[in-house]
C-alpha cells in the first residue's frame, strides 16, 4: 500500500473540508480579514501602480494589507478569485456567504500550512515574495473549493499553482511588487480552470525539493492531520491589520516614535529638529527596509528611516504621508541625516518578536529611549471593530457611495447568513458619484 504523499494530503482537505469545520473565531476572525482586503482594494484603485497597470493587479498596491506569521500577506490573494468567481459562475445554484467564507478560509489555511513547512518562511525574508509562492497555492486552493473540483482536480491545480509561483524580493519598494499578489491571485484561478479541463502535473510536487522545496530551505513536509482531526491555523493565529500603508516591521517604528514624540514636543510645537543631535534605531537587520533616503513612495513604505522621521515630525502617518512632496520635506530630509541605524543580537527579523528602541539624543546632552514590542493592530494588540470599520471607510469612501460602504460594512458582519455573495460585487460596483466643483457667483 502506497503512503499518502504530502500533496494529496493537502488535495483531500481542500476538497473534503465543509462548512461544518468553521469554527464561530475562524469565522469572526476571516469576516475582519474580508472587509480589510476589500478596503484596501478599493483604496488600491486610487494609485498610479493600478492606473499604469489598467486593472491587471487591482489589489496590494499600497502595501496596506494584512500580515500574517510566519510571513504573508494571506488576503490579497484569495479574496479577489472568489469575488470575481461569485460574479462570473450562473446564478443558479447560489453562492452563500458561507460558502465564501469556506473556501477563503481554504485558500488562507493552505497558505499557512506550507509555510511552516520550513524554517526560512518564519523570518521576514530575503529570496522570495511570500504572496507570490504561497498565495498562488492558496489562490488555487481557495478556487478549487469554491469550484467544488474532485480531490484529483485538486491535486492537479496545487501542481499547475507551483509553476505560477514565485517572485523575487529584489522587486520590493517599486511600483512591481504591487503586482505579485494580482499574479498569485490570477495564476491560482487559472491553475484551477486548467485542472478542471484535465491538465496534469507532478502528483507529488509539496513533496519534493525541486517541487514547492524549490522556494524554501530546510523544507521539510508533513502529511496535513486529517479532516476529523483538523484545526484551522486562523483560530490559533490571528493576523496583523496595519493602520498606515509601508512595511509591516516599520510599524514599531511607528509606534515607538509616537511615545518619542511626547518627550520632544510640548503642546502643538513643532518638532526641534535642530536641538536634535542624532536619532538612534535599534531594529532587525531587513536591509530592503533599510532606506536612508528613499526618493518614492515605494521606497518610503520600506524605509524603517522615514517612517521614523514622519511620525516624530507629524505625530500620525496617513496614506498621503507617503506622496512624494511629503517625501521630500526639507524637514524630513534634515531629519533623516540625523538617523543612524542599530541591529542587536536579541533583535531577530520575525514579526513575531521582533521589537524596536529608539534613543534620541539632544545637544544639551539629554538622551530619550523609547521602546515598543507590540504594535496596535498586531495579533497579540489587535485592531478594535470600531477602528477596523473605520479603516475600511476612510479607504471606500472615495470609491464608493456611502450607501454601499455602510451595507458592505454590515453585509460583512453578517456574512454567515447571507444567502447569494453576489451581492457583494454589486455593492462594488455602487461607484461614488463624482464631485462637482461649485461656481462661484
């Protein structure tokens, strides 16, 4: 009797997991994820990266999504197959929202699943994009569920899905990296539509070194529990939602910045730049966060420097933070000869535990030290409901009409119950009308 391979492991749950193994926090806890991915979506068509591209990569374009560990961006990449797949399939049978939810939680867990297959996936890293490996799997997953494809089917899109994958880091903070979770997202879907037509791949690609290995070292696979036996990695591991677009890591930053601040400033003052000596950061070694001087937005949502310098200077970092004539400040760039960079032993690059200190030093001689090792809106401080909504309104609003922010945000907080998910790309679709300036008379 042959031994079960880790692939058609991993084709058995895809296709064998119901609606029945969501559990009420997997449930909550992917309705918060849902409403985010589409916030940050609608807000993605705004920038220049979705203009240049003509809607082929429609999400992730501002580096705002959420983050999980070990590291992705497992939203991006899933919510937007099953939005166009529940607009383009017959009306007849419906599509509920639980089966949305169902196969979005697929497509996350899948994703979740091959990345603890190694031990390079835990840290933030260094050779490839995450959601361009392990989202296109999930992409193909997440589709294949919704698809209802057979275990074979299955097997067959996770093998096609491997082909698609990939993406280097080397693309970071430029206008292209927007468009690795657009192609995971677009690959999956097609690796499920091939599967379906009867396109074949290698039955044991998860297994191997030269399969899904081929991204990861120290791969090392495990047949997936099964089904009676299964947990979902979402109801132990929660995920980060960002309250400004750059670099997950810079958000400690952030935070630790702010409670800077609070030394520096009193009252509505501006900032001291000139009884500031030097600025000292003590982060993990990331070098493509490690952006003196970044000359883009792009580069600016990587630089642990400027978000630094944004946040002492303006006490708050908003999306417009990041537009080119905020960038390039005389402020800003006087700051940012001030700030020197740190990496402590104990300061190892995992969104799980890493921290940030910030010491700043003054001509007087006076020195400050800030310290943040939790962040609001990472997994262990998470987000509010409140603040989660509020996010997602400050990123619709221009999109769309208020009639259709407000129904999404309560259609989504209802998702369990809803009985055709088409409804929600009608709601998209509920464009804001545009403003009309006013003469004067």
């Amino acid at each position: 009797m042959m031994l079960q391979s880790v692939t058609e492991s991993f084709a058995k749950v895809i296709h064998g997991l119901k609606v029945g193994h969501l559990t009420d926090r997997v449930i909550q806890r992917s309705k918060r994820m849902v409403l985010d991915a589409l916030g940050v979506g609608l807000l993605g068509t705004s920038t220049e990266v979705f203009h240049k591209t003509s809607g082929y990569s429609k999400i992730h374009s501002m580096d705002f999504d959420d983050t999980w560990h070990p590291a992705t961006h497992p939203s991006g990449a899933v919510l937007p197959v099953l939005m166009a797949l529940s607009e383009a399939l017959p009306p007849s049978p419906k599509y509920s929202g639980l089966d949305l939810l169902l196969a979005f939680n697929v497509g996350i867990e899948v994703q979740g699943r091959l990345l603890r297959f190694s031990k390079e996936a835990y840290d933030i890293p260094k050779r490839f994009h995450p959601p361009s490996v392990v989202g296109t799997l999930g992409s193909a997953a997440a589709a294949s569920k919704f698809l209802g494809l057979s275990v074979t089917e299955c097997q067959e899109a996770l093998a096609i899905a491997v082909s698609h994958a990939g993406a280097p880091m080397a693309n970071a903070a430029t206008q292209t990296k927007p468009l690795h979770v657009g192609n995971a997202a677009r690959h999956g879907l097609e690796a499920a539509f091939l599967a379906m037509l009867g396109l074949q791949g290698n039955k044991r690609v998860l297994d191997l070194e030269t399969g899904f290995g081929a991204f990861y070292t120290n791969y090392s696979p495990k047949v997936l529990p099964d089904l009676d036996s299964h947990t979902w990695l979402l109801e132990k591991q929660d995920v980060a939602f960002k309250r400004f677009p750059a670099h997950l890591a810079t958000h400690w930053v952030a935070d630790t910045a702010a409670s800077m601040r609070r030394h520096l400033v009193t009252d509505k003052s501006p900032l001291p730049i000139d009884r500031i000596e030097r600025i000292v950061l003590r982060i993990p070694d990331v070098q493509y966060v490690n952006r003196p001087f970044p000359k883009s937005e792009h580069e600016a949502r990587h630089s642990f420097q400027y978000v630094a310098c944004a946040m002492l200077l303006d006490g708050v970092i908003t999306v417009p933070a990041f537009h080119k004539r905020q960038i390039n400040r005389p402020q800003v760039r006087e700051l940012l000869g001030k700030v020197e960079l740190e990496h402590p032993r104990d300061n190892l690059p995992n969104f799980n535990t890493l921290y940030c200190e910030m010491s700043v030093a003054l001509k007087d001689g006076s020195i400050f030290t800030e310290r943040s090792d939790t962040f609001y809106g990472h997994w262990r401080k998470p987000l509010s409901q409140k603040d989660l909504q509020e996010k997602f309104r400050t990123n619709s609003c221009r999109t769309l009409s208020c009639h259709a922010v407000e129904r999404l945000i309560e259609i989504v907080e209802n998702l369990e119950d809803l009985e055709d998910c088409s409804v929600l790309t009608t709601l998209l679709k509920e464009t804001s009308p545009p403003k009309i300036a006013s003469k004067s008379i």
